[in-house]
C-alpha cells in the first residue's frame, strides 16, 4: 500500500516554478502584441535583449539611438538613455545610429534558433548583408533551370 501512495504523490508532483515562468512569457507575450499592434510592426524574432552601456554612453550629446528607434523603446529619463523591453523589436537601428561602438549590445533570437549579437555599426551591416546574400542564394536556387 505504501509503494502506491508513493507513486500517487509523485505522479501528481507539478512543478510550479515552471507553471509560474510559463504563465509570466504568456502573459508577457500577450501585453508586447498589445503594445506593438497600433504601431503595425512586424516581429522577426523570437526574442531578444538590449544593453546599453551607461559609462560610454553619450545620450546627453546626441539621442540618436532614441530618434532612430521606430518603436519609441528607447526614451530619455533622469540623465540616461532606457529601454522599454516590450516594445523592443531588437531590429538594430539603435546601433546602426549611435556614435559610440559598443555602447548598445542587441542580442537576438531568429525563429529558426539562430543567436545574432552585435554591437556596432560594422557588425550589423556585416550581418545583415549575410543575411541578404542568403536569401539571394535561396531564390536563385529556386529559379527554374533552363
């Protein structure tokens, strides 16, 4: 009788960190799709995050990266820039726009699994152009031979 007792309990053990960090993404997920839908942004990534180095960074001379970011996830407050991470879409404009190499750090997750970090305009214009020549060796391929 003691072994069948065992085995019940075990047998409905939930694991409730589990049920309260799935619950927290959903919810999570939930308010970024409200937030994001009146701006008609279309996400390309499963998900992501931003840092913005606060000792280089030169917020106070420029703003760039806040006039740059289509989403206003990027705002001025109390001396230095901040994000909103639910309105970040991670596309990269940020750092494309700021003076400072190494200042904005956008990590990003493609929805095939892929991990994409970069932090300078150099960086990102070498991914995206390896990105693009992909998607142009994928089309020819799909051209019909003659």
């Amino acid at each position: 009788m003691k072994g069948k007792l065992e085995a019940y309990d075990k047998s409905r053990d939930v694991d409730i960190f589990y049920m309260l960090v799935e619950t927290s993404e959903r919810e999570r997920k939930k308010r970024r799709e409200e937030l994001l839908a009146p701006l008609g942004v279309k996400e390309f990534f499963e998900g992501g995050d931003i840092f913005i180095d606060k000792r280089i960074c030169h917020g106070v001379e420029c703003k760039l990266c806040i006039k740059a970011c289509p989403t206003n996830a990027l705002f001025w407050s109390s001396g230095e820039v901040r994000v909103t991470k639910d309105l970040c879409i991670y596309c990269g404009a940020c750092v494309l726009s700021c003076m400072v190499d190494h200042c904005i750090t956008v990590k990003r997750k493609r929805k095939n699994g892929v991990v994409e970090t970069f932090s300078t305009p150099r960086e990102f214009i070498i991914l995206q152009e390896r990105i693009n020549a992909y998607k142009r060796r994928k089309r020819a391929e799909e051209l019909p031979k003659t």
